[in-house]
C-alpha cells in the first residue's frame, strides 16, 4: 500500500511539473521579432515628428486616449485637451523648431501586444543647431492592429539655465 502510495505521488508530480512548464498556453507558439518591433516604434516616432514640426497637433495618433504622459516639473498629462494645450505652448510650436526621435532599445511582452521603448530625442533650431536634448521612456500597446503610446515620460540632459 505504501508502495502504491509513493508512485501515485510520483506520478502526481510529474504530471504537474508538465503542466506547469506548459504554462504560456495559447503564447507558447507566439515568435517576437524585437528588430521589426524596434523598426515598427520608430515609424511611429517619426510619424508624431513629422506632425509635431508641421504644426497640425490635432492630427496625433500617436497617443491612446487613455495615455498619460510624465514630464518634469509639471502635472501629469491625462486628457486630450491637456495634451494639445502642451504642445501648442511646447517649442516646436512658437519658436520654429524640430524635433527628432531615435528609438535606442524596445522591450516587448511575450505576446508582442505591449513595447517598453527607451529613446533619445533632438530638438533643432532653423540653423539644425540642437537646443535640446534628452532621453525618453514610452510605453506602447498595440490597438487595432497598431502600436499606441500608453505612457511616456522624458528627461532633458542640458544644463538647467
């Protein structure tokens, strides 16, 4: 009987041990190409770049609507309206800048469904003289087939005035 035991027990244990390496489920066949992801982001970067210096903020898609964004020394940007009163007032707006993105690294979820970016970001005068500089960190989901920032926030590497 305690023979009959031991392998039951053994039994049960292997059988959850399989179980559980199995654990991903419908994810287990699911291949992520980090560099098309990486190449996927940064299309998106550029194409909030090229409407940002255009001036036609209203035409963003860059940002769910639920995105909250994080800059310093200011309260965090939760709505729409708020977004677009910044970047009315931001730089590119008032004082003929551009701005330019490069996505240095993407973390994505198992899934693909969710991207961690880190990036770098230039701000240039009329003459393509950096102003500004700095690093970013944005969250992205895929909706409807294409990546939308959920959160972001950036930091200025130039020395405060």
């Amino acid at each position: 009987m305690k023979n009959l035991f031991v392998k039951g027990l053994m039994l049960g244990c292997m059988f959850l041990t399989l179980v559980s390496c199995n654990s991903n489920g419908a994810n287990s066949n699911v291949t992520i190409d980090k560099e098309q992801i990486k190449k996927e982001i940064q299309e998106r970067e550029n194409e909030f770049a090229e409407i940002y210096n255009s001036g036609e903020l209203k035409n963003i898609g860059y940002y769910a609507e639920d995105a909250v964004t994080f800059y310093p020394n200011m309260k965090p940007i939760r709505s729409i309206k708020e977004r677009l009163e910044f970047l009315k007032l931001d730089e590119g707006s008032i004082n003929n800048t551009r701005i330019l993105f490069t996505t240095y690294e993407v973390f994505p979820s198992n899934d693909g469904n969710q991207v961690l970016e880190i990036g770098y970001y230039t701000v240039v005068d009329s003459t393509n003289t950096a102003i500004n500089t700095g690093n970013y960190m944005s969250l992205f989901e895929k909706r409807d087939g294409k990546y939308v920032c959920l959160r972001d926030m950036s930091a200025s590497d130039m020395p405060l005035d």
